[in-house]
C-alpha cells in the first residue's frame, strides 16, 4: 500500500496537480483511519487531502481508477449468473435493449458497471497495427450507440411516468449516457493498464488541468473554462500595475492641518502635516497578435482584455497581423466576448497580406496611434515575435517603450522556439522585456513576479 501511495502521489504531480509533501503525508495518516476496502471512501479521503482546486478533480479522478481500480474477480455464483446473460452470442439489439434499461435506471447500480467491464470485454479489443491489438472506448461506443436510444427511451420514461417534464426526463438520460461512456473509458484505461503499466497509460490518460493548458493548443471548450480564470487574473494584474508608494514616501504639505496643529504650540508648526499619496491607477494599452500562428493565444488574451477593463481607467486594445487596427469599440460593457471577437475578425482592418510583420506593425502603430502610450501607460505586448523575416522596426518599438511608464511582452511559445526560424524574441526582449506565457499558471507566476511598482 505504501508504495501505490507514492506512486499516486507522483503521478497527480507529474499530471500537474501541486501536491506538497506534508499533503502527501496528510493523506497517507487519513489512510490510518478509514476503512481501506471501501474503495469510495478511500477516493474521497485523498481527495479531502491532495484536490485543492474543482478543475483538478476529473484528472484525479481517472487517475485514482487507475490506481486503485475496482476489484473485478471473485464474483459470487449469482454474479456469474448474471454476467452469463451477455456472452459472445448475445445479438447486438438486445445488447442495447439492456443498455436502454440501464440508462433509464441508476447508474451507479452494480449491474450497470458489470455491464459496461462484459461490453468493453466483447467490443473493446481491436487491431491497432500489425500482429497489434489494443483496448479502445470509441469500438463500444459505435457498437451500442446509446445516442440513438435517446427518442425510444424518452418516449418510454414519458409514458411509464406520467407528469414527468420532458426536459427533466431529457436531463437525466443524456447524464446517465456520459455516465455509461466515461465508464467505458475507464475500464478501457484499466485494461490497458492491466498490459502495458500503470505509469505508461496514466501519462497520456489525464488532460492538463485547465490552468496549465498550452494557450496554442487549447479547444473550444477548454476556452470556455479558461474565461472563469480570466477574471481573478485581471484584477491581480491591475493591482500590480497600480503604483504604489514606496516604504517611508510621503505625499504633499497639507497646509491647514498643519496650521490647526500648531494653534497648540504657540502657532509654531512643530508637526507637518502630509496629505495621503493615492496611488496611481494606470492606464493600459494592449497590442495583441491576431495571426492564425497564435489564434488560440489571441482569443484567450482578447478574453483579458475584455476583463482588463473593467480594472483600468482606460483600456486600449490593438490587434494586428501585418497591418494594425483599434479594437476597443468591439469590447463595450454588455458586449458578450465571443460576439466581440467574431465581429473584430470580419471588420477590423488588421490584415493586407496574411503573414504577421511586426515591423510595419509597430511603424504603422507609431505613425497612427503613438499618443495613446504616455507615461501612465502600461504597454503590454502579447505575440510570438515571429515576423516573416520582415524589418524588425526595433528603433520604433524602443521609442514606444520608452514613452510608456511600463512595457512586457509576453510570447506564447516555448522559451526553446525563441530565435528559431523566423522568431526575433532576442532582438525584442533586449527592447520590451519578454516572458514565457503559455498557460494560466505561467501568467500568474509573471504577474506576480513582476516587479511594477514605484
């Protein structure tokens, strides 16, 4: 047992996961006190100790399958019995037959997971190369297709229930459906495990939790979780970037407190009096590549924009691909983001070519926009530095840099990628200081590592 522990706990760190070693052994004295063959208290007494965060909850989960898995031999007579209901001879139909009963009831009955090991078992093993078999969920799934059960069983839930509500009756069986198909995956990931080693199958098992997805490879609907990490990130930005006095720095005279404070001596102002310094709440202008290299990275820097704003006295935000354009207007409060970007990519004037040239950006962006950076700005540039073996413009960018009051770039590709091809990151990062960004957690260490005051 002690050595699955560390093996667990390895392997949720290596997927991501920060578990400290006193939460390690937090977890393994928890152990001490519960009933280690109740596998379900076991799961959550880990992740009592080890989950900090919702979204790391899944990759735990699967993992804990992995390394904990059910037991699945040393079935009773009746157990047998009931599994000799679905042997190789079983038609298809009536397979789904007793899958649409399954779905329809709990899907945490015992019978519904029996079901789920006896069909990866029939469908799950397929030919993977030659002379090569391996496990695969997608083979069941396409066997049974509990997608098409869905009209068949409303209609019966429907029927059986009267007064039930349609959208209920819908709600429930489309979850018990994602139920049936994580199972399936799962007993597929526990049979691989079973052939090839746990440490193998656990490293491309667990998607990165969302705070460590690359931004250049993300999907729809992992942006859709990135949007709720946006908000908190915005405003420990915009504290960062406010000015804050230093230790000891005082503001101006106040004159009549002074003067008051003195009636007491005789009118000889023995203690001054200062007014307290407010501190500067800066003004943000946002340079952002918009070229389909990075456009994962653009929309989720679009998504802090929109969430900047509200943080800022003034927000100005410019995309560009070879040519640069203001896209403040598309980000007006009440505007829904995704809206705002799609109206951006078919009117905004930020492409002539198609190929990025952060030369005749930074020129174009000096010649038509160069007072928006002053010395309350912040410039914040986000882009890969990739520029088509263009002019680079570096004069340009350092004169702009050197009329804002702050000025970061970050790029979104591997520290390794910088300066290969066509990438001019050191010749900008000696301009414009330059950081690795490309996942949520890297932007958090940049916000708070940044040294932005005074």
């Amino acid at each position: 047992m002690i050595g699955r522990h560390v093996g667990f706990v390895a392997a949720l760190r290596e997927a991501g996961m920060p578990v400290s070693l006193a939460e390690g052994l937090d977890a393994a004295n928890a152990l001490m006190v519960i009933d280690l063959m109740d596998r379900e208290t076991l799961r959550e007494a880990y992740a009592a100790t080890l989950v900090k965060r919702p979204m790391h909850r899944a990759g735990f989960d699967v993992l804990f399958d992995l390394w904990f898995p059910a037991v699945t031999s040393g079935e009773g007579p009746e157990d047998q019995a009931e599994r000799a209901e679905y042997d190789a001879d079983t038609p298809v139909e009536d397979l789904r037959s007793v899958l649409q009963g399954l779905l329809m009831g709990n899907a945490d009955d015992p019978a519904f997971r029996e079901f789920v090991r006896d069909m990866v078992e029939r469908f799950g093993r397929v030919e993977a190369g030659p002379g090569r078999q391996s496990w695969f969920s997608y083979s069941v799934l396409r066997a049974l297709s509990p997608d098409t059960l869905i009209a068949r069983m409303l209609n019966q839930m429907l029927s059986e229930r009267g007064g039930l509500p349609e959208k209920l009756a819908r709600q429930q069986i489309s979850s018990n459906i994602r139920k049936f198909e994580e199972a399936v995956a799962s007993e597929v990931r526990r049979r691989i495990a079973e052939e090839s080693g746990i440490e193998r199958i656990a490293r491309s098992a667990v998607r990165p939790p969302v705070d460590r997805l690359d931004f250049l490879r993300v999907t729809k609907a992992e942006l859709a979780q990135l949007r709720r990490e946006v908000y908190p990130l915005a405003r420990r930005l915009a504290s960062r970037l406010t000015y804050k006095h230093r230790r000891g720095h005082q503001g101006r005279l106040d004159f009549r407190r002074t003067v008051r404070a003195s009636l007491s001596t005789g009118g000889v102002p023995l203690t001054t009096h200062l007014r307290p310094k407010r501190p500067h709440k800066p003004e943000l202008v946002i340079l952002c590549d918009a070229s389909d290299s990075v456009s994962s990275f653009s929309q989720f820097t679009l998504l802090l924009t929109f969430a900047l704003r509200e943080q800022f006295t003034k927000v100005r935000a410019f995309a560009f691909v070879d040519t640069v354009d203001e896209i403040t207007k598309y980000f007006a409060p009440g505007t829904d983001v995704l809206d705002a970007i799609t109206q951006m990519t078919n009117e905004a004037d930020i492409t002539r070519f198609g190929r990025t040239n952060y030369g005749n950006v930074f020129t174009r962006f000096s010649e038509r926009y160069g007072d928006a950076v002053g010395p309350k700005t912040s410039l914040l540039i986000l882009g890969d530095a990739r520029s088509n073996y263009q002019p680079p413009a570096l004069d340009t960018l350092k004169r702009l840099a050197s009329q804002a009051r702050h000025a970061y770039w970050l790029n979104p590709e591997p520290r390794a990628q910088w300066d290969t091809g066509d990438s001019v990151a050191t010749g900008y990062g000696a301009v414009v200081p330059m950081y690795e960004c490309r996942n949520i957690t890297q932007l958090a260490a940049f916000i708070e590592s940044t040294d932005v005051g005074g």
